[in-house]
C-alpha cells in the first residue's frame, strides 16, 4: 500500500504517445542490451529498466504491453544522456521551491535523470510521509478479513475492473431509447442495438473519466530526447 500511497502522490505524468516502437526496429538491439547488461548503464539503472521488460512477459492487454516498451526505449534514452535538461530541473525544483523540501535543493547543481525518482518533488517527498500515511497492518495482510464499502474508491470504478455498465443498462430500461433520442445511434454504420449502446457508453466513460488525467507533464517532449544527438551518438558507441 505504501508503493500505491508513492505512486498516486506523484504530480507528474510522463507521456509516450511521440514514441514509435517500430521505429527503433522494434528496440529489439536495445531490449536485448539491457537484458543481458551490456547496454553500458549503471547496474541499478538496468535494473529499473529489466523490471519493466519482466512485467512485459507476464502478458496483458497489447496496448499496455506496447505502452511499457516505451518507456523502456525512453527510460533508457533518458539513463544515456545522463544529466537532466535545465527546462525540466527548473521545473521540478519549481514544485518544491518555499518548502522545507526545497531548502534543500540547489537550483543551480546539475543531476542525472536517474535522480529524478527519488527527487522530492516526483517520489521522494511521498516516499518520506508514507509511513506515516500508510500504517502496517498488524498480523499482516492475512489478517484482513475483507475490505469495506468505504475502501472503494468510486474514481478507479470503470468497466475494466466491474460490470458497472452492464449494471446500469440493465436497471434502466429507457437508456437504449435515451441514445437513440440524444442522435447517438443515427449513424447507419452503427446499428441500433443494445450492444452498441454498451459500447458508446464504455467510450464515453473512457473519454471523459478515465483517460482523464490533470497532473502535470514531466516533460513537454520525449522525442526530442530520443533523437537527441548526444543520446543517439551514445547509443551508437555501444553498438560498435
């Protein structure tokens, strides 16, 4: 519970979309690099790297499984270049600047992207309140006998994880007729049918409640960074 209290803390997002898998070749040279050690990173900066490629082979949805390449192929472009862009260290100390843990931030001296994590403004102010946020279960997690209607958290509902449409469609009867109304379904490539009113549904549900996401961008750009001339030259020696 501590490791979701550091991570649903963090204030940033960090966006993949710019990022083609099928244009590094499938990252195949670099996967396999990091794999076996030879990608040239420090050990605990490959080790980051190969829980990833791990979580990869435990299967999923395809689109989470091209997601986490990704950010593997960006993690690993970000532990090449090495020292963080001055854009992103102003930002960053920005979130903490007037705080007990910014007074201990330089602005001015230069760190790694493998700092980043743990900086107080990305993980390691949460990491450091989470014991006190986050108490140990006495007797372990066998001890819990089942969780309680007030553990649920209404945000995280959505038709992934419950029947929440099928629920609601089949206790209201006017909904199919509610769509049809509303001009949803007056399109002939969508048949009028229960089982497109499910799906129109489930898309609304994703476009306007679980996709939605207001935390700040790590960074404005990742394809910069993966083609950046000092990365690219980097990755270049290792291959030779």
């Amino acid at each position: 519970m501590k490791i979701v209290y550091e991570i649903s803390s963090c204030p940033w997002k960090d966006s993949v979309e710019d990022i083609s898998v099928s244009n590094l070749d499938d990252g195949g040279d670099i996967f396999l690099a990091i794999y076996d050690g030879s990608s040239g990173l420090s050990a605990k900066c490959s080790l980051v790297l190969q829980t990833m490629l791990l979580r990869i082979r435990y299967g999923g949805m395809s689109g989470d499984m091209e997601m986490i390449k990704k950010y593997v192929l960006l993690w690993y472009a970000r532990y090449l270049r090495g020292e963080v862009p001055d854009s992103l260290q102003k930002r960053l100390y920005a979130r903490t600047a007037g705080s007990p843990d910014g007074a201990r931030i330089d602005p001015v001296v230069p760190f790694e992207f493998r700092e980043v994590p743990f900086h107080p403004s990305v993980h390691g102010d949460a990491r450091a309140r989470s014991d006190g946020f986050v108490p140990e279960i006495s007797g372990g997690v066998m001890a819990i006998d089942r969780l309680r209607a007030g553990d649920a958290c209404p945000a995280g509902v959505d038709f992934h994880c419950s029947s929440i449409l099928e629920d609601v469609l089949g206790g209201r009867g006017n909904f199919f007729d509610d769509l049809r109304v509303a001009r949803l379904m007056k399109s002939d490539c969508v048949p009028p049918c229960r089982e497109n009113a499910t799906k129109l549904a489930k898309e609304a549900m994703w476009k306007f409640r679980s996709s939605v996401n207001y935390k700040a961008s790590l960074m404005y750009s990742t394809s910069d960074l993966i083609h950046d001339d000092k990365t690219k030259a980097r990755h270049e020696k290792l291959k030779q």
